[in-house]
C-alpha cells in the first residue's frame, strides 16, 4: 500500500536529521518523534520507504562518513570512530569490516592508492555508498559458512 505523502514528509524529516547529525544517538523512539509517529510505526514505514530499517540506515552513513574521513585526513582510526558516533573502537572496526570487507586501516591505504576519475561528488559518493541490504549478523553467518566449506575442501 503506498504511503502518504504526509507520512513520507514526516520519514523525510527524520531521514535528513540523521544525516545531518549521523555521529548522535539515533534510537528508533527518536527518530519516531522526529516524524510524530509510534516507534514501530516508523520502523515498518521507514523500510517501507527507503528500503533499509532505520538502524542500517543509520549505520550505512557513518560508514560512508567514516570512509570519506579515512580518505580525506589524516586522523587517527580512533578519533574517526568518535566522530563519526561509535562509543566503541572494536565495535566500530567489526562493524567496518563487516560492511566494507576491509579494516579501517586498509580501507586508508587503498582509497588513498586509487586515482578517482574525475566525477561529480554525488555520483562518486553514491558509488561509495556501503550495500546494508543485509544485516551484519547475516554476512557474517555466509562468510562462516563459505569459509568452512573452503576449509573442508581444503581437508580432502
């Protein structure tokens, strides 16, 4: 059924506040308030609409921020993590690796390696955009799985 453009409105409003403040706490009761709607309301509308639950949502675009301040400076991973709203190192590097199949550090040196074309901002930042229409936890189960059958190949 397709939403209306009142309700999409109201999802538009939290989705740009999240990308203005990635690096805040975002639970789903916020967001929710953004939009004057109920928490689980929001969550079924906002994947509804944009494709991703709010919390890949949230953790699609501190990665892409993450990315681009790997890119772009010469900060230290850990204060990258701070700013782009993670509390935790360790969480922030599993979850990086995880999202982009790279570790932070590695991520650094191949971004910093390639030569871009030369390509508008939007279309390279789109290019860039981390792929979260899994969840974390189901990647990590199909890497286990495929790394067992690799290993058990590997045994005979």
């Amino acid at each position: 059924m397709p939403q209306s453009p009142e309700l999409l409105r109201r999802l538009l409003r939290a989705k740009d506040r999240i990308d203005g403040a990635s690096h805040e706490a975002w639970p789903v009761a916020r967001q929710a308030q953004v939009s004057a709607v109920s928490a689980a309301h929001f969550a079924r509308s906002f994947k509804q609409a944009f494709g991703l639950p709010p919390h890949r949502y949230l953790l699609a675009r501190r990665i892409e921020r993450a990315v681009a301040l790997l890119r772009d400076t010469d900060l230290p991973v850990t204060e990258i993590a701070y700013r782009t709203g993670w509390q935790s190192l360790g969480t922030f590097g599993r979850v990086f690796r995880d999202i982009t199949g790279r570790n932070p550090g590695e991520l650094r040196e191949r971004e910093r390696d390639a030569q871009p074309a030369p390509m508008p901002e939007c279309v390279a930042r789109a290019a860039r955009r981390p792929e979260l229409k899994t969840a974390v936890s189901e990647k990590r189960r199909a890497r286990a799985a495929a790394s067992m059958t690799h290993h058990s190949k590997e045994a005979t």
